[in-house]
C-alpha cells in the first residue's frame, strides 16, 4: 500500500497550530515522514471550511488520503469520506454540532488567532446540511474517543459508529488525553494493519506508556 497523506480536520474554533495538530506535525516529522501530513486552516463558516476541504482532497486525488478529524473535524470527515470514500479517524468527534452549538449562538473568537465573529443560525443550517444519517462502509472509520469528554457526550460517537473499529479509553478529556499514544494505532489504521472489525478497548489513558 502506498504510503497514505493525513489531512488533519481541526475543530471549532481551533487551527493548525491546536496541541495535537502540532503534535501530530511534529511527530511524524521525527520519524521522516513531515510530508505526509497537511493541516490546513478553516474558516468558521461550515460551507466554506467544505469547499476548502474538498479542493485540497481533489488536488491530492492521486494519493491514498487518509482524513483525522477532531471534535467538529470529526464531523467533516465523516462527510468528506461519505463523499469520497475515504477512511477516516475521528477524534473525540461532533456528531450533532448543529445541536450542540445552539446554545453558543452570539460573539465567537478562535483560540489561536485574533479571529472575531458571530456564531449564526446560518452557522448551524450549513452544519446540518453535512449531517450524515447512515454510514456506508462504517469500517472506513477509527473512533477514538475518551469517556471524560467534558464537551461532548463519547455515547453519541460511540452508537453512530458501532459497526466500526474503536478505542474507547476510560477517563481523558475534550482534548484526547495522552494522544501521542493513539498515534501508532492511527498509522495502523490508515496503513491497513488494524484486522476489522477491531476490538473494542476500555482503557485509562493514565496506564499508558
């Protein structure tokens, strides 16, 4: 198998430049292979953030893509692989943003940069219009996800993608507590050693090496 290109889907109000972006960047870059990851930066509005996505996927076409989506990242992926037929690894993902977000309608600013906005209804209607109901392949996907998850409810991910291979570890946060050690398990996935479907892990983060 040719070796894959990582697109790194950030989250809301996130960048390139969010911990584990940066992480993942720095880490294969270690290990020789800085080339074959692309983080790009996303607009807030859901519809653009798309159009941008695509065009970086159907300029790579040539290549074996593999999306990693965190938190609203997450949720883009599974559209974009729904689409394109793309696996996919999501990270502690959105599964109704259009949902979860309702109740942060108002003044909006990006944690990384000095990026000002307002959070609209138009926001949440072009979130919905992502929404995919049914998974095609659910083997296509890698949930990882932890159950300490203080911004998202880790059962919604957890039922959506029931039929797909999954890491669910005990405890951890929003963030993907300790995600250096998910990243062996991401290269896997993305280069076809995960036997599928793949057990289900109820594991703490704090017992990891």
């Amino acid at each position: 198998m040719a070796q894959p290109l990582f697109i790194y889907i950030h989250g809301f109000n996130s960048s390139p430049d969010s911990y584990k972006a940066r992480f993942f960047v720095d880490w294969m870059t270690t290990v020789g292979r800085g080339d074959q990851v692309l983080v790009p930066a996303l607009p807030h509005w859901p519809a653009t953030a798309m159009v941008l996505l695509e065009q970086l996927i159907e300029t790579h076409r040539e290549r074996h893509i593999v999306l990693v989506g965190s938190s609203l990242g997450g949720y883009y992926s599974t559209w974009l692989s729904e689409k394109y037929g793309l696996p996919a690894v999501l990270i502690n993902p959105a599964v109704r943003p259009f949902e979860l977000l309702a109740a942060m309608l108002g003044e909006q600013g990006n944690y990384y940069s000095d990026e000002q906005y307002e959070l609209t209804a138009e926001h949440l209607q072009q979130l919905l219009a992502l929404n995919c109901r049914h998974l095609q392949d659910p083997s296509r996907y890698l949930l990882l996800t932890q159950t300490g998850d203080e911004t998202l409810d880790y059962r919604e991910a957890v039922e959506k993608f029931k039929d797909s291979p999954m890491l669910i570890q005990q405890g951890g946060n929003h963030g993907f507590d300790q995600f250096e050690s998910v990243i062996p398990t991401i290269l896997a996935f993305a280069e076809g050693r995960i036997e599928l479907p793949a057990v289900t892990e109820l594991t703490s983060p704090a017992d990891k090496d």
